[in-house]
C-alpha cells in the first residue's frame, strides 16, 4: 500500500522506537517525568515561548488552549475552514461554551478587515469577542504557508484589541521549512501554539501547547479535566524529542515529493491542479471532470494499493511523508493515470 491520506501515518522510526524502551520516565501528573519535561523545554526554547505542556492530541491541545482562554458565552474568530472548527466534533461549542465566528479565508488568510468587522464592541446585546484563531500550514486550503507579515499584522490588530491569538501549528514546522523563517518567528505572532509531533515528524503521538508559563499552568487542569494527565509519559515525550530535533529539516524532502506529484497529476487532462498551490506537503486534486464518482475513484485506487481521502465534494487529498518514497510518487501517478484512463473507457 502507498498510503497518502495523511502524515500521520507514518510508523515510528527505529531510532524512536529504541529511545521510547529506554525513556527514564517518572509520574508525569506529579510533574515528575524528565522525558517530558525535557521535551517540554526543548520545544520551549526552539519556539521562543516560556513553557509547554504535553497533551495527547492536536485536537486535544487546540481545545485546552480554547478553554483557557474563553469563559462560555464569549466568541472566537475562526477561519471557516479551520480544522479547529471544522474537524474538532464541535468541541468549542460543547466544552467550552464558545461561540464561533467563522470569517472565510483566502489559502487560510481572513482578511485583516473582516477580523477587525467581527471584533465586537462593547454593547449589552455583544458576546465578548475572546480569542482569535490562525493555522498554519492550513490544512483544508491544501497545505498553504501563512507568510509571516501577515501573521504579524492579525497579532498587532489582536494588540489593539487586547484579543489573544491562538495558532493552530499542526504543521508549522511545514510552514517554517516551506518559507524558511524560523518558527520562533512565527511562535512570535501568537499568545498561545499548538505543535503536532505526529503529523509529518514521525512521532506515534502527541502535540505540544505553548504559552507563558502563567497560560501552561492553567492549561495544565484543562488537560487533566479533559483526561489528558497521564502517568510515565516519558515512553510518548522520547520519540517526541526525536521529533522535533532530528526529523525537521527533512520535511523538504516532503515538499519535493508533493510538488513532482502534482506536476505529475496536472499532465492528467482529466484531473485539475493548481500547481503552484502546493507549498508543502498537501496536494488538492479536483476530480470533477472525471467520468466516475469521487468515491469510486478513491475506492479504485485502493483497491490498486493508493490510499487516498476524499477531501469535499470533489478534491481528493494526496499527503507526502516520509514513509513514502519518490518511486512509489511514479508509481502512484501511473496508477492514477490507469484508473483514470479506464473511467473514460467504462
Ligand atoms: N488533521 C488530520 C485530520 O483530522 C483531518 C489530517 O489527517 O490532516 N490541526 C490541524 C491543522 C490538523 O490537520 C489536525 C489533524 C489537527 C489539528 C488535529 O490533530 P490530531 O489528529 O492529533 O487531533
């Protein structure tokens, strides 16, 4: 199977695999797992931020990051897309108590004057407005790079407003890798950073939530209110640590893999891709033209050994990582192009 329907599906390497048996671990509810806290300062220190905190999930630690911020009743501007709201099971709403505004984003970007129109003023009819969220790489716009002066023109209008921002960093280091900035640059423009160990670098499991140390220690008993205290975590924190020290800089190599794959598709008459959307390791797929149904083409390439995901009602989502090499790239465009010229038969 060539499996792109995400990074996260990468096995541990055995680098990870070795240090995770021989992680020295402690009670990390006790605060007493060395694993843990020295991820939790190496993630600290590359992102610039005063502390982090371990949790089991990006969706785990974007909602931590959520209640920690807002009080129930209070809004939050969302891009509309936002995995945040889109993907999270409507978490800000039913833990908790947000309202959500979402404001349409052009490759993940609102514009700065639809944020500064939906900032609420004060008026007894007026929800709050609490907290501002971005991410980056943005995943439903296809992997698209928030460059940096405009992360940094939505954290000075947040500023004036005296409204936090959250950065949803699932693929940051995507970003940073694909716009060489440094991520603390980026971890700059934000209050608070949620960061996946699993999504592209390689780790089994777990995010990282920065903030200032004041921010992690309240986001410390939203973990453990949601269920996110555990116990000899160093077993998760030592591949983690691996992740963020050694499987970075290739990611490149990621992006590579996705660009020869979309020029590959685009030669595909039948199928459409923007090109030059690709930024990094996601490649969007518009199906649309084709003669058989999306689901049954996604369905024909598995059964021929690709793995993709339905990504809306006609784009079909191509993820790169490391666990897949250019020549399976070849091979899966062959195998597309198969399925594709066999549909204009049928
Ligand atoms: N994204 C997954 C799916 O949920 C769509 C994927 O395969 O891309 N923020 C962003 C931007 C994400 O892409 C994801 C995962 C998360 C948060 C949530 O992370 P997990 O899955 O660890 O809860």
């Amino acid at each position: 199977m060539i499996d792109l329907r995400s990074d996260t599906v990468t096995q541990p390497t055995v680098a990870m695999r070795h240090a995770m048996a021989t992680a020295v671990v402690g009670d990390d509810v006790y605060q007493e797992d060395p694993t843990v806290a020295k991820l939790e300062e190496t993630a600290a220190r590359m992102l610039g931020k005063e502390a982090a905190l371990l949790v089991t999930s990006g969706t785990q630690g974007n909602q931590v990051a959520v209640l920690t911020h807002v009080r129930p009743g209070e809004e939050v501007i969302v891009e509309a897309d936002a995995h945040i709201f889109y993907y999270e099971a409507g978490a800000m709403a039913s833990l908790a108590g947000a309202q959500t505004r979402p404001l349409p984003g052009l490759r993940g970007q609102i514009p700065l004057t639809d944020i500064e129109a939906a900032i609420r003023g004060q008026n007894i009819h007026f929800p709050r407005t609490a907290l501002i969220c971005l991410e980056n790489t943005h995943n439903r716009a296809g992997g698209a790079v928030l460059p940096l002066p405009y992360m940094q023109e939505v954290a000075e209008l947040a500023k004036k407003h005296q409204i936090p921002v959250h950065l949803d960093g699932a693929r940051l280091f995507h970003a940073a890798v694909a716009a060489q900035v440094p991520v603390s640059a980026y971890a700059a423009t934000a209050d608070s950073v949620q960061i996946c160990l699993s999504k592209g670098l390689g780790a089994p499991i777990g995010s990282l939530l920065l903030g200032t140390s004041d921010f992690i220690d309240r986001a410390r008993q939203w973990r453990k209110a949601l269920g996110g205290g555990m116990r000899q975590a160093g077993v998760i924190a030592a591949p983690g640590l691996i992740a963020l020290t050694e499987m970075v800089d290739r990611l490149a190599q990621d992006h590579d893999k996705a660009q020869r794959l979309a020029r590959g598709l685009a030669q595909i008459p039948e199928l459409s891709v923007d090109v030059a959307k690709v930024e990094t390791n996601i490649v969007l797929c518009d199906v649309g033209g084709l003669a058989m149904s999306i689901d049954a083409f996604v369905d024909e390439l598995e059964r021929r050994g690709v793995r993709t995901a339905e990504f809306g009602a006609a784009n079909v989502r191509f993820v790169t990582h490391f666990d897949v090499s250019e020549q399976q790239i070849d091979e899966t465009l062959e195998i597309v192009a198969d399925v594709v010229k066999a549909s204009a038969r049928s």
